[in-house]
C-alpha cells in the first residue's frame, strides 16, 4: 500500500508539470496566444488548491479508501477528456478534472499514513512521499519532452490516461480503509480552528512566505518552457535539462535543511533561504538585463532552487506548528494560498512573456523577493518557535 502511495504522490505532481514542455505545441496547435495555453497548468493549480481543502473533511465523513478512489476516477476521467478534446477549452476543462482528482493522493497520502504510524515513523514515511512528489515534479517534464519528440501533445495526455488506469486497479486490489471508526468529523470544530487561525499574523506570515517563492518557481519554470521554445527556439528536450538541474538543487536544500533543522532550527534556516531567494532575484534581473545565453539562467536558477528547499519546508513546518490543535486545518490553509497565488502569479508572468520577454520574469522576482523580506520580519519580530512537528 506504500508503494501505491508513493506512485500516486508522484504521478498526482508529475500530471501539472508533464504539460509544461507541451505548451508551445498546444498554443500553436489550437492557434491561440502562449498564455492561453498557459491556463491548462495555472487553472489546474487553482483546482487543486480548492480541492485540497475539501479532500481532508470528505475522507473524515467518508473514510479514506472511497475518496481516494473517487480521485482516481476523476483523474483518470479529465486525462480521458483532455486528450482527446477537440478545442483548448475542453482540454483546459479536462485538465482540471484531472487536477482535482491528482491532488487527492497528496491529501490522503499523508493521512494515511498518520492513521497506521506513529511518532518519527510518520515523518520518516512522509520524507519518502516527499522524495516522490519531488522526483514525480523532476522526471514528468523530461517524460513529457521525450514523448513530444517522439509523437505529440496529446501522447503526453495519453500517457496520464495510462498511469490513471493502473493506479486505479492498484488501488482497488491494495487499498484499506485506514480511517479509525473512533474519528468523527465535526464542523462546528473545523470552523472554530479556522477562525482562530485566520486571526494570527504570524500564521499568515509562515503560510504566505512559502506560497510566494512556490509563486517565483512556477514563474520561473513556466518562463523557461516559453524561453526554451520562444526566445531560443531550441528542442524541448533543453527544458527538461533545465528542469532536472532545478529539481537536484532543490532536493539538496530539502536535505540539508532537515539534516540541520533540529541543530539550527526553523527561523534561522528560513531566514538563510530567504536570504539566498533575494540574491537569485537580483541575479537573475542581472542575467536577464544582459540578455544572457540559456545556460547562464541556470546559475540564479540553481541559487533559487537551493534556497527554496530551505524556505517552503521550514515555512510549512512554522504554520502547522503555530496552532498544534488545527495542524491539519493549518496545512490545508497553507496549500490552498501556495498552490492559488502560484496559480495567479504564473498565469501574469505567461501573458505578460509573448510581450514584454523575461524583463517581465525579472519585475515579478524582484516584488516577490520584497514581499519574502516584509514576512520574515513579521515572523522575526513576533519570534515565532514552535516545536518541529
């Protein structure tokens, strides 16, 4: 049953980034603008981040094996729609579908995992679904070049048909309720959380400072598909490079903040990624005002993404730790304003990219980066130190 969690955590991430080096071919082949065809990834973050919310209490009410399934179907129901669609509309409307179903296993995966461990098993168990989601992030954007090289978009689709299918019978052979019969779901509790939760600045902070540099990463990623294929005019495969060098650094700052997190702990370590997130967004308004060669975007990118692992991990840890009785709610929360605002900001950069090139990449990275400086402060000045979940 692990290793179907850990399947799905992957293929449930990997499905929003497989498209990324597909978005040229999609805009060109439906005739529209790159933004345009920018909506299939962010108005599939925008479905997760509102699905993530609804995912946790309907597994309370329901039990956890219906629901997970119930997002198998749907995952594998708007692969099916978008592969298939005759218009960028449905193919936006199935990548939706899709979206909401995949980020499903994301939810559950960890609830499942605290309903059969306890104590440091459960961190350890979800370190590895982590690996999962990281790797599933790392590998779909080389996957989806690869099958664009060989045939086209929609075999990128068909490929997450593929995946849905086999994750389904899995599921159904594999998976247990878990959910103990004692857990009953109250929303009079639920709301009374929430409310105490949307009242503290210092949890805004903690959730809000990771949701914008998940935002700069999205930007990021997202104008290196465009770059790749608009401003370079190279093979797709450049992108998936890109992308494998960005994820590496990226699970190097995972693993160096969780070797030295107990050690160090959690504001310091943020505040050193923070630190290194303003000097890659300066670096790369340098690099993009020298209207420098692909390669070089590697070198801020590669700060960013070590920083980052410093950042979202640390910050994630600060939010669910603020309020220990709504650790749940306060992941949920967190989530929801990472995946909506990465959404929102991703989008801006796509229609602004065909225009204004990647100066408007830079103008967004440098906002951003004042915006991770004013939360920490928040965060520094109320001294925010919970226990490390």
């Amino acid at each position: 049953m692990f290793a179907l969690l850990a399947l799905s955590t992957a293929v449930g991430q990997g499905a929003l980034h497989i498209v990324l080096p597909a978005l040229g071919e999609i805009a060109r082949d439906f005739d529209v603008s790159f933004g345009v065809a920018q909506l299939t990834v962010s108005v599939s973050m925008l479905a997760m981040a509102a699905m993530t919310v609804v995912a946790g209490p309907l597994a309370d009410i329901f039990g956890r094996r219906p629901v997970f399934l119930g997002g198998l179907i749907l995952f594998l129901a708007g692969s099916m729609a978008a592969t298939i669609s005759p218009t960028i509309f449905f193919v936006i409307a199935g990548r939706i579908v899709q979206s909401a179903g995949g980020v499903i296993f994301l939810v559950l995966g960890r609830t499942i995992l605290r309903d059969l461990y306890e104590g440091p098993v459960v961190a350890k168990a979800v370190a590895f679904l982590v690996i999962g989601q990281v790797i599933g992030s790392a590998l779909s954007p080389v996957i989806g070049s690869l099958i664009i090289v060989a045939g086209s978009w929609r075999w990128v689709l068909g490929f997450t048909v593929a995946m849905g299918a086999v994750m389904l019978v899995f599921a159904a052979i594999n998976l247990q309720e878990t959910r103990s019969k004692e857990i009953e779901f109250s929303s009079s509790k639920f709301w009374k959380i929430t409310r105490t939760l949307l009242k503290r600045p210092d949890f805004w902070a903690a959730a809000l400072i990771g949701s914008v540099t998940m935002s700069m990463f999205f930007s990021i990623i997202s104008s290196g598909s465009w770059a790749v294929s608009e401003k370079f005019g190279l093979n797709p495969i450049y992108y998936a490079y890109l992308m494998l060098a960005l994820s590496a650094f990226f699970i190097v700052g995972n693993f160096l903040s969780g070797r030295f997190v107990e050690r160090i702990g959690l504001l310091p370590l943020l505040s050193i990624g923070s630190t290194g997130i303003v000097a890659s967004a300066a670096a790369f308004w340098i690099v993009i005002g020298a209207d420098a060669a692909l390669w070089v975007y590697l070198l801020p990118g590669s700060l960013f993404a070590l920083a980052n692992g410093f950042v979202l991990a640390n910050s994630v840890a600060l939010a669910i730790g603020i309020e220990p009785q709504a650790a749940g709610t306060a992941s949920g929360i967190a989530v929801l304003c990472q995946l909506g605002l990465a959404a929102i900001v991703s989008q801006f950069a796509g229609n602004l990219l065909p225009t204004h090139g990647l100066i408007a990449l830079a103008i967004i990275l440098v906002i951003c980066a004042a915006a991770v400086v004013l939360l920490l402060a928040v965060l520094l000045r109320r001294s925010v130190i919970p226990k490390i979940p």
